[in-house]
C-alpha cells in the first residue's frame, strides 16, 4: 500500500490483509484515474486485496486466488503454494489478462 499511496505504513495503516485503506487516503491509481488515465491491475497476492483498498481507483482489478486462500480466517503458515502460484507477471497477464 506505500507504494499506491506514498504513505508510510504508520499512517495508510494496512499492516496486513485485515486493515483497509482509509476512504481520505488516494491511491495513485485514484490520482491516475483523476486525470484521465485508464488503469488496471492484476495479483496473485493474498495480501494485495480488494478488501484491503488496493482496487480502490482502477478500472480494472483481477484479484486471482486459491479457495484455500479465499477462505475467511486462512492461516498464511499452513499454506502450502500450488505449482500454479509460482508463475512470472508475464504468465499472469498472458493467462488472465489476455495479453
């Protein structure tokens, strides 16, 4: 979230997937969109999530995760990475954004 924000963490205040990003905190993604640019992302993190703030001004936000990641109350230390998650940013944009 610094890095959408420019906020150290002390004050966006998303230490982990259970804090969200406060509603007077712009992300650059906001900004961006603000001048009349077009914006998207795409994750395979956990820990980048949509219920954390970080879609919060792009016009596109492809959140792709395991069930078991998805799982309300999932505990990071017991979960063992699928074959699939270890892919480069390439095999993501090609897989799920087309490109």
């Amino acid at each position: 979230m610094t890095m959408l924000t420019g906020l150290q963490p002390c004050a966006h205040g998303v230490l982990d997937r259970h804090h969200t990003l406060g509603a007077d905190d712009l992300t650059l993604a906001e900004r961006l969109r603000a001048a009349g640019y077009r914006t998207a992302a795409f994750t395979e993190d956990a820990n980048v999530a949509v219920s954390s703030g970080f879609a919060r001004g792009f016009d596109l936000y492809h959140e792709q995760r395991s069930d078991e990641a998805a799982t309300p109350g999932f505990a990071a230390e017991t979960f063992a990475l699928a074959a699939d998650w270890l892919r480069s940013a390439s095999a993501v944009l090609i897989r799920e954004a087309g490109f």
